[in-house]
C-alpha cells in the first residue's frame, strides 16, 4: 500500500471520532483516578499529579529563602514529605533555578490547588500555541484528545509549558522575530530543549530572534540571580553530570526515555559508542534541519521540523516531553502516527524491554523532511490537518 492509500484512510471522520473516544476515555480514567485517591495519594503510593510533588517541594524552599537547598536529596524529599503525607517517592530537583522562579509561588497555595492551578495554566498556554498552527476548526478536538495531554496532567509535568514555548517561538519567528525569539529564551527554564536553536537561527541569520532569545534569557537569570544568588547555579551546574550518570546506569525510569541513547544502551551497546551514536544522530539532525530551513517551504512545516528534530537530538527526555509532538504537520499517516506515540512508548518498551520509541520519531521526521523538500520545489503536497474526506 502507498502512503497515498494509507493517508486516505485518515479522514476528518475517523479522526474526530477516534479524539472523542479519547478525551471520553481520558475523563473516565480522570474521574476513577481522582475517586480512588487516599488522602494526596494514589491507590500506588504516588502523590496526585505525581511529579508535580517536585515542584510544589522547590517551591516551599525558595519561599523559605533557602532555593538552594532544592539541590539537596535530603531537603527536597523532606520538603515534599512534608507537603504530601505518606510520600515515599524519590523525586529529586535537577531543574535551573530559572525554573525555580518561575514556580515559586506555588506553595502558597494549598497543595490540590496548587497542582490545578499548574496543570491548568499550562495546558491553556498550549492550547493558545496549537491555535497559531492554523488546524482550522478541528484544532480544539485535536488538542484536547493528544494523548500527551493525559499524560502531563496525570504526571503533573512542564510538557505544556515547554511545548508552548518552544511551539510559540518556533512558529512566530517567520512573521514576529522579535517576540519569537523573546519566547524562545524563556527555555532557559529547561535549556536542554533549545539544543537545535542556535544552529538554525544562526545558519539562516535571524538576529532579530537571537537578540530576542538573549534578551529574554539574561533578564530572567538576572532575575533569579537577585531572587536566589549565584549559589543555586552552582549547585545546578554540579548536578547536571550526576543527571548524565543516573540515565546512563540506567537509575532513571527508561521505560519512559524515547531516546536513542537509551535504546543503544537498553540494547547492550557500550557506553561510549551509544554517546557517539546519539552525538552522530543530532549533528545529522541539525544539518538535515537547518537544510530544510533555508529552503521556501511553509513555515509550519519548518517549525514542525525543529520540534521533532529536537526530541531525536536529545539524549535525556521523558515521554511528557513528547508534547513536542503537538506541533509537526506532515503527510496525515505520519502525523497519526506522531499522535498515537505517547501511548506506545511505554507498551511498546513493556513488550520486549527495547525503546522502540526513537524509530517513530526518526520515521516521522524523515516523512516530514521529505514532504518540505518537496513544498521548497513546487510540488503539491496534501495539507495534513485540514483532514479532508478522501
């Protein structure tokens, strides 16, 4: 079968009814979810919102003048053990103290409340991010049902945030270079996701964004600088080698780590050459990215490009960071494809205990590469979200 034939069998019909079962399916797991709860608690032990503990713990600490301490084992557990009673998880902070800022009026609230008002207030500002996509009318439905969408409000996760920055920057940088690049810098917050930005910007000369970016960047680190002092970014920058270490002994939850890297090394490749693997996948990735870029394609299919290119390039993300996938438009078989990949990442490692992960990813951006190569030379390519009858 051709991957015309497949994309015809991707209807505007089929794709709102398989959304609907979806969102339908993700209230009723809500609902039991939330029915189940013993006091913060999950029936595994887990707090609500799960990660989101992390958070609301680094929270109390920069509030209490001691930001610092969000680096310590002892204190962030202690601190988290303290906000949710019967915690017994090991959730620890690993985060710039950019993003310690930005969360810090958390713990002023309740604990409930607070993780509503997190998870609330990111998914609106991702849904205001898939609005300038230009899905048309079926943008709602699509954006609700993502099974990403799930994921990050059960894990209590950033994906929401990160993806509306990263998705906003991205697909505002065509027309507002400026804005675009001031909402880019605010991934200082989670700087490991701009790993492609400066090479595109840089090879296709947007200074207008990069003055933009570095505006942004060094105003909120000059803020965090006032707030906490120079001492949390030294804790940060020694953590982040124990972060390498952990992923690479496999202390990290792989199951949930759709990276090359981690596949290599779930696969028994050696330490060294799965680095130089994945090192060899995201040079590749930012030169075949930054190709496409300097080509006359549409914009949204560049922008696309970049936030798949990203999550192959790096070597450390979870499954809520496949919110990127929110923003690349390609032919309508890769993009269900890219949809249904956050319920497949786990399955899929449950079954043979390989992270297959990455080979979607990688299918989806050579599909997508191809298709912008194609639209930079004229040739008629189907609009993916308009999802027309076939």
């Amino acid at each position: 079968m051709t991957l015309g034939a497949l994309d015809r069998l991707v209807t505007k019909q089929r794709v709102r009814l398989v959304c609907i079962i979806l969102a339908i399916g993700y209230g009723i797991a809500a609902a039991l979810w939330f029915a189940l709860l013993r006091g913060d608690l999950d029936l595994r032990g887990q707090p609500l919102g799960a990660d989101f503990i992390i958070f609301y713990g680094a929270s109390s600490l920069a509030l209490k003048g001691k930001a610092i301490l969000a680096y310590s084992a002892h204190a962030i557990l202690k601190a988290e053990r303290g906000a949710v009673a019967g915690s017994q998880g090991i959730y620890l902070w690993c985060y710039p103290p950019a993003f310690q800022l930005l969360i810090a009026p958390l713990a002023l609230l309740p604990y409930r409340t607070a993780f509503a008002v997190f998870s609330l207030a990111g998914f609106g500002l991702y849904l205001g991010m898939t609005r300038l996509i230009g899905w048309g009318r079926e943008a709602l439905l699509l954006a609700v049902a993502f099974p990403a969408v799930f994921q990050n409000f059960m894990q209590g996760q950033n994906g929401f945030l990160t993806c509306a920055i990263l998705g906003a920057g991205l697909l505002l940088m065509d027309r507002r270079p400026w804005t675009a690049g001031a909402i880019l810098g605010l991934l200082v917050i989670k700087p490991h996701l701009a790993i492609l930005l400066p090479v595109l910007t840089l090879g296709t000369g947007r200074w207008k964004s990069i003055g933009g970016a570095a505006v942004s960047s060094l105003a909120v680190i000059g803020v965090s600088l006032l707030a906490f002092g120079v001492e949390p970014w030294r804790a940060f920058f020694t953590t982040l080698p124990m972060v390498g270490h952990e992923l690479a002994a496999g202390l990290l939850p792989l199951n949930k780590t759709p990276t090359l890297f981690v596949a290599l090394i779930q696969l028994g490749v050696p330490l060294a050459l799965a680095q130089g693997v994945q090192a060899l996948a995201a040079v590749t990735v930012m030169g075949a990215t930054l190709i496409a870029w300097r080509k006359a394609a549409p914009w949204p299919l560049k922008a696309g490009l970049a936030a798949l290119g990203t999550l192959i390039a790096l070597p450390y993300a979870f499954d809520y960071d496949l919110m990127l996938l929110a923003v690349p438009v390609g032919s309508r078989v890769s993009l269900a494809l890219l949809y249904a990949a956050p319920l497949l990442v786990v399955p899929l490692w449950a079954i043979g205990h390989v992270q297959l992960a990455p080979l979607i990813l990688i299918a989806g951006y050579v599909g997508l590469w191809r298709q912008l190569i194609a639209a930079g030379r004229g040739v008629a390519t189907t609009p993916a979200l308009s999802l027309q009858p076939a």
